[in-house]
C-alpha cells in the first residue's frame, strides 16, 4: 500500500482527521457548514501517494457525482487530474466505506443530469461555473 500524504492545506486536513478520526461520526459536514461531505481516497498522478479530499456528497443511485470546481478557481484542482490518471478510489460517506471506479463524463445529456444532482445539493456550484472560463469536471464514482 502507498503512503499516505496529507494536504498542505490545513482546512481539508483537519476535515479529513476529524471524519477518518471518529469513524464518520464527526466533521461528515464540509468545513462545518452542515453541507453533507464524503472522503474521496485517491492515488496521485505525480507521486503514487494516497491522497485524501473531502467533497460535497452528491448521491446517483448507487454512486457519487464528484465536482472539479473548486470554487470556480481558472484551473482545475489537483485531485480531477489523479482520477484521470487513476481512477480507482475509495469513498467514506460516514462509517461506510466504498471501492468505486470515477468516470470523467463527457456525454452532455448525462453531465446535464449529473450537473443538476449537483445543483441541487449545493447551488453555489452554478455561481461557480459561471464564475471561471473552464469547463468544470463532473465525475460519477460508481461500485466496482
């Protein structure tokens, strides 16, 4: 098994501490928002390490819709280029843990639907698109 890196950025450290630390009893909520997250396990492109993100938890079916957008930044962030690369991940929506495969979504109707899931969970994802010139990356993360 690789090793583990944690971020530099100190926010989702201590997100993912506190959600991995109490068994997905505490911190299931991104930065404390009531926004309900999951912990997406990854393996970095660059480096082979396990890498750990906390994301909104948007639910399709029996999968997870994964949104690039990082608050609408210009670039996407580092985590959509790992699953791209390798795109088996683990993810922890409170005690359950899930081996799933993320599939980048190109299809327009399917992103449209996908899209709107996401939306749903967290509006200010439409503020965000609007927000940067990039074409913001949906993923479905879905069961092996």
């Amino acid at each position: 098994m690789a090793e583990y890196i944690p971020t530099p950025v100190k926010w989702v450290r201590d997100q993912v501490e506190k959600y991995e630390a109490s068994g997905g009893k505490e911190g299931t909520t991104l930065m404390d928002t009531g926004l309900p997250c999951i912990i997406v396990t990854h393996v970095g492109n660059k480096t082979g390490a396990v890498r750990k993100t906390p994301l909104m938890q948007v639910r399709d079916g029996s999968g997870y819709v994964l949104i690039g957008s990082q608050g609408g930044a210009p670039k996407d962030p580092v985590w959509v280029h790992n699953l791209r690369a390798n795109p088996e991940v683990e993810i922890r929506d409170h005690a359950r843990v899930f081996k799933m495969r993320a599939r980048e979504v190109f299809d327009e109707q399917e992103r449209a639907r996908v899209w709107a899931l996401g939306v749903a969970a967290y509006p200010p994802y439409e503020d965000y698109a609007k927000k940067t010139s990039r074409k913001i990356p949906v993923f479905i993360a879905e069961p092996v």
